[in-house]
C-alpha cells in the first residue's frame, strides 16, 4: 500500500523508499514522488508526478520528471526522462511545455513550445527547437550538433561561433583521427553548419 507523507505544508504520496523530501519542501496532495527521488527547497504541485530524481531550489508543476536533476528552475506543462536542468549564478532556468529526454540539458535559458531527444545542450532562449543532428562517428559514439544564437554553434558542448568551426576544421579532423572517429565526419559537421548559417542569414 502507498505510504502517505505527510509535510509541514502538503502531503503527497510516496510508493517506495529510497526518498528524502526536506521541510523547506512543498508536495501537493494531488503529486506524486517515488523511486529514488530527493526534493529540497523545492516544490512539487498540480498533478506532477516525481520518479529517480532530483530536484532542489526548483518549483515543478503538471509535469513528470523521470531519472532527471533539476535545480534552480521553474517547470511547468513538460514532461523529461533522463534530462538536466540548472540555473545560473544569474539566471533561472524555466521551461514550459515541452518534451525533453536522452541527456538534454537546459542551462540558464527559458525554452518553450518543443520536443527535443538526445545529447543536446541548449544555454540560449528558444521558442521551438534549435536545429540539431545526432552525429555518430564511431559505433556507439554519440555527439549532439546543434544551433545557439547569434550565430554560434554546439559541437558536443563547445559552443563556438562559426568562423571558429571553420579556423579549426583540420584539427578537428585530426582529434577524430587520433580518437578513432571517422576523419569524414568533420565534413558533415561543416556541412550542417553551413546550411544552418546560410538559413540564418536569409531569415
């Protein structure tokens, strides 16, 4: 039988062990957190369903979190598996209405209206979702391409602009080379990169 928690200002449902919500914590009554879940400075309201995560100093709302750390935000209507969000030393990170799995992170933006999947890392405001591709360059590999703002672009976690990607190619080819990565596959990433520019320009 679920276990009720009862908190100092709501009470949830809790179906497993392995939990720890802090008194500085809100559950609503109509949430639910199981699994190996942590909740501290954080609220969790409006139906939200909490399962092997974490969330601190982060206020969750009509939204379920799957295997995800969420700190420093605000998320409401969204749905993550697998997934980071943070906040800055300066800025909030808020979400709204959106669909977020396969290792996103969200770092100090404000994102809306999308559906994203994969290694993803998007530190930009974005009302839809930023042009992305999944590279492989070796079996088993995985690394996330995708558009910033003001003409920057995500290799991986680096964030450089384009000219930056374009100095660099042949380093590049010679990092994938001596990794075991696939030489050619520097070309799709110039490639994409270019097509994504020259949309941007034409915007």
């Amino acid at each position: 039988m679920p276990e009720r928690f009862l908190h100092r200002l709501g009470a949830g449902t809790i179906l497993v062990a392995y939990i720890s919500v802090s008194i500085d914590s809100y559950v609503s009554r109509d949430s639910l957190i199981e699994g190996a879940s942590y909740i501290s400075y954080g609220s969790v309201i409006k139906e939200s369903a909490i399962k092997d995560s974490h969330v601190s100093f982060a206020n969750i709302s009509k939204s379920a979190l799957v295997g995800s750390h969420v700190a420093g935000a605000i998320i409401s209507d969204s749905g993550f598996d697998d997934v980071v969000v943070r906040g800055t030393k300066t800025h909030r990170a808020v979400v709204r209405d959106c669909l977020l799995s396969n290792q996103v992170v969200i770092e100090g933006c404000q994102v809306r209206r999308f559906e994203l999947s994969g290694p993803y890392l998007i530190h930009a405001d974005f009302n839809r979702a930023p042009r992305h591709y999944l590279l492989e360059p070796a079996p088993g590999v995985q690394m996330g391409l995708s558009e910033c703002t003001n003409g920057r672009l995500h290799c991986g976690c680096e964030c450089r602009t384009y000219n930056h990607w374009l100095v660099k190619k042949e380093l590049l080819r010679k990092i994938f080379d001596r990794r075991g990565w696939a030489p050619d596959s520097v070309d799709i990433i110039h490639s994409l990169f270019d097509e994504w520019r020259r949309v941007r320009l034409a915007a």
